[in-house]
C-alpha cells in the first residue's frame, strides 16, 4: 500500500503537500486496476491501554472489497502474538469464515480437505526425497575433496580451487547447490574417477594432478 500525495493551495497562494488517498504500489512503482475476490487494506498501530499508555502493537485490516458482499466495510484489530503458538491462525480464519463460505456457497465447490503432509518432510514425498539425494551427493563431493586434499597447505587450497571450478564450472558455492541431481551426480564421477587417477600418481603435485584428471575425464 502507498498514499498519493497532492499539492493544496493556501489561501495566500502557499503550496502545502497533503496525503491523499491510500492506493495498491505492484511492479516496483507502478499501480494496476485488478478485482480480486476480497481487497483488504492492512495497517498497524501501536495499542492503547485503558491507563492511556501506548502498549503493544495491534493491526488494522480494513475490508474495502468483498465480492460476496459477506464483509463489506468490515473492520478487524488483530492483537500481535508475539511468538507464534499452534491454532494462532483460527483468530485471523474466523474473522474471514463469512467470505469463504459464500465464496464457497456461490461457487458450488466443495473445499478440499486435502492437507499438506506430502509436503511435509517424512521422507514420503517425491519432493523431499530427491532434496535427501541432492545433500547425499552433495555430502560425498566434499567428503571426496576434503579426503584427495585434506591439508591447509598452499598446494592443497590451490588444488581444490583448481578441481572445483574445472569440474563444476564455477568456483560459487552457492550455484552448485542449486544444480539438479543428475548434474549433481555428474560431477561426482568426474571426481571419483579424478581420485583414482590421482592414485596412480602419486608422484604428481596436487595441482598439476587435478589439471590433467580433469582434463583426461
């Protein structure tokens, strides 16, 4: 939300800058006309107590919007609940129950009442599985590096630097992460079969080592 601000003329010609309506800011500046089921416009204070005193903070959702006509000019303060504690949502649920339901009741549809637990990680879903595999694979890569070049010795950190942006193509942390498995397992193999390149010389420094594994893989 963002208010335009205007200029008022005085009486005696003076400009003074005024706040004026609250409007919808999208797209890093710019606003849309749009008719959502429920436009709701969101505002805090702090709370005052019967002393007078301010206290905590409460927040203002105003229903501008309601196309089930359910909530229309409604207004609900929400109390803030510090750190969040199981069923907190029902507070925020009940207060909008009337617009589901008739949004519900106009549609004819029945709400699922489907949950979540496939997203949830008990190693059921698809999802979940393949992020375990990811970290496995992720897990052997370091293991591997951290056993072919296990010093802080210069020739070491040069050869990890070396083996790390020759094979995965970057030297970002970060971006190898966010590789897909298969590219992930890839990489693995190339520095499995480098280790036992290594292993057959053992005579080379770990530098030189890594440039000609990598380049012969």
């Amino acid at each position: 939300m963002t208010y335009e601000y205007l200029y008022e003329t005085a009486e005696d010609g003076r400009k003074d800058l005024v706040k004026g309506d609250a409007k919808m800011k999208a797209g890093g500046g710019e606003s849309f006309e749009y008719e959502p089921h429920l436009c709701c416009e969101l505002s805090h204070q702090r709370k005052r107590l019967g002393s007078g005193k301010l206290g905590g903070m409460e927040y203002s959702c105003l229903v501008l919007n309601d196309r089930s006509r359910a909530l229309n000019g409604r207004e609900f303060i929400f109390d803030d609940i510090g750190q969040y504690k199981p069923g907190a949502y029902k507070t925020v649920l009940n207060a909008f129950r009337p617009h589901i339901d008739a949004i519900r009741s106009i549609a004819g549809v029945e709400m699922s009442k489907a949950t979540s637990a496939a997203l949830v990680p008990d190693g059921n879903s698809e999802f979940y599985k393949q992020q375990k595999l990811k970290t496995a694979a992720l897990e052997e890569w370091d293991g591997l590096v951290d056993s072919l070049w296990p010093s802080t010795k210069a020739t070491d950190k040069k050869a990890r630097s070396v083996v790390g942006e020759t094979i995965i193509g970057t030297f970002s942390r970060t971006k190898f992460e966010q590789f897909d498995l298969p590219k992930i397992q890839e990489c693995v193999d190339i520095l499995v079969a480098l280790g036992k390149r290594l292993a057959a010389e053992g005579n080379a420094q770990p530098g030189d080592r890594c440039r000609r594994g990598s380049a012969d893989n």
